[in-house]
C-alpha cells in the first residue's frame, strides 16, 4: 500500500476507534490490528497515539476553517451567511464524523489538545466568523437586539453538533437543506419583530 493511502487508513480506523472506545482507552495495538499491521509499523508514520489524535483534529479544524474564511471572505447577506455556516458545520460533521464523535466525547480533553497542537487560534477564527454574521444580522435589523448573541450562536452551534448523532447526510436531505431548516427555526425564533 502507498505509504499516503496507509497513513489515511490509520487515520480513518483510529478516528472510529477513538470514536467508540475514547482516546484514553484506545491502544496502538487496538488501532495497528484495525489496519492489519505490526504495532511497530504505526510509528512509521506516527510518532505516538497522541499525534494520530492531533493530526485527526487538524484536519477537521484546517477543513472547516477554510470553508467558514471563504464565507467570511463573501459578501453574502448575514441570514445567508448564516445558512452557509451551518451547511459547513454539518457538512464537516458529517465527512470528519470520527473526529466530530472524538470531541463529542473527549471535551474538556479535545480542547486541550487544540490548544497543544496550536490549532486554538483557528478554531476561534471559526468562532468568529459565526459572531461576526450574528453582529451583522442585529446591525442590519434582521436580528433581535434583545438576545445574547452569544447564547444564540452557542445553542445554533449546538443543535448543528449534536444533529450528527441522527444525521447521517446520505438520505433524502442533502447537508445544506437541513442547514436551512435549522436557520429557519433558529432564525424566526431570534428574528427582530416590530413593536
């Protein structure tokens, strides 16, 4: 096997791996005898279990990191930004499910990784640009003025992680049209009403 196709396949079965068991509980020899190699042969192209962790965070963050800077980057209206931040979010919940089930699980833990691996400037970039379509939503008057746009983004964030335990983006509903009926609800709910 190709040693780029090998180091996929090592990362793909210790997301599931880690995904089912937790990192702690997970072994080299676990994840050497979901590839069918030595355990020995794993630090070929890792150098520890904590760096597969890593680089399967890495990933995750760089993929969806990049997609919400594109958004950023637009000139999109604030609900449509909205939209396209949360299509990003299931859409990379849904392709990095092994890294999504990982944080779900890991927590307090994962974030202390992202933080190791110097990954945590991106991840509140990501963040931000979800505030920043939030601010511009309530400065346009499309948004509620009366609601923390803090709490909103956090309890939309949320609905979006947690729709992977149920989701699966392979049925009749593709990633953007669950997005938009997510925004939809969220958004009625948070929309400015007039006096």
């Amino acid at each position: 096997m190709d040693p780029h196709e090998r180091r996929r396949q090592i990362l793909d079965r210790a997301a599931e791996i880690f995904a089912v068991k937790g990192v702690a509980a997970t072994s080299i020899r676990d994840i050497a005898s979901a590839v069918g190699v030595r355990s020995g042969a794993l630090y070929h192209y890792f150098p520890s279990k904590e760096a597969i962790v890593t680089e399967i965070v890495r990933e995750y963050i760089d993929h969806i990191a990049s997609r919400c800077r594109a958004v950023a980057l637009g000139t999109r209206p604030p609900l449509d930004r909205l939209a396209a931040l949360a299509e990003i979010a299931l859409d990379s919940n849904v392709r990095y499910s092994g890294a999504t089930s990982i944080w779900r699980r890991e927590g307090d833990a994962m974030r202390r990784r992202v933080e190791a691996a110097g990954l945590a400037e991106r991840a509140d970039e990501m963040q931000q640009t979800w505030r920043d379509a939030i601010a511009a939503g309530i400065a346009e008057g499309t948004l509620r003025t009366d609601v923390d746009p803090d709490v909103f983004r956090e309890m939309l964030y949320d609905v979006l992680w947690q729709s992977t335990r149920w989701y699966r983006g392979d049925g009749d509903t593709p990633p953007r049209d669950l997005a938009a009926t997510i925004v939809t609800v969220f958004v009625d709910g948070m929309r400015r009403r007039a006096p």
